[in-house]
C-alpha cells in the first residue's frame, strides 16, 4: 500500500498546484480589467515625448577637451612605449610595476573607488 500514499500525495500536489494557477489567472485578470477600464490621462498630464533637444549634445568647448586628453593620452602612450629609459620586458614586471612604487600612488589606489 506504499503506492497509494505516493499517489495521494501526487493528487495533492497538482491539486495545489492547480489551486495556485487559477488563483494567478483571476490575479491577472483582475489586473487587466483595471488596467483597461481605467480613463486615459488628461493631455495636460501626459509629458510629451523625448526630442532631439531633449538629448545633450557637444558644443566646441567639448569637443576640444576631449580632443586634447586624447592626444595627451595618446602621447603619454608613445613615450612609455618608445622612450622610456625603463621597459618593462616580462609579464611580471608589467603586473608588479617592477615593485618600485611609492607609498602615495599605492594608497590613493587603495582608496579610488
């Protein structure tokens, strides 16, 4: 008779089961009908879409900072890689920085966020 007390228990569970399903389905339902039974917003009320002026956009002050970190980037990036006196030549001493970093750098990089 083990069986059968594994066959109730099954009878149960869908039972439960199917007790949760039509308590969603009325959920739902009675979540549409207040949804669509409700009045539209006055036009006053309603924002008006995003536009193009809605959007920030670059003016030439911009456009020149952003031009000169980036030549200064890239010129930063020159140096290090064709005129230090110091190249780092292994995976190590690129990961480590060749452990001759000072206690300032080390500790606002501990503190950056």
């Amino acid at each position: 008779m083990s069986g059968d007390s594994s066959f109730d228990e099954d009878l149960m569970l869908m039972d439960s089961s199917s007790t949760v399903m039509r308590g969603a389905e009325n959920l739902i339902s009675a979540l549409t009908m207040t949804s669509s039974s409700s009045a539209p917003l006055p036009p006053e009320t309603v924002p008006p879409p995003p536009g193009p002026s809605a959007l920030p956009a670059f003016d030439a002050l911009d456009y020149t900072v952003f031009c000169v970190m980036l030549a200064l980037s890239a010129l930063i990036g020159v140096y290090f890689a064709f005129f230090a006196k110091q190249k780092q030549n292994t995976t190590a001493e690129y990961l480590m920085g060749g452990k001759n970093m000072g206690i300032v750098p080390v500790s606002l990089s501990l503190i950056a966020r």
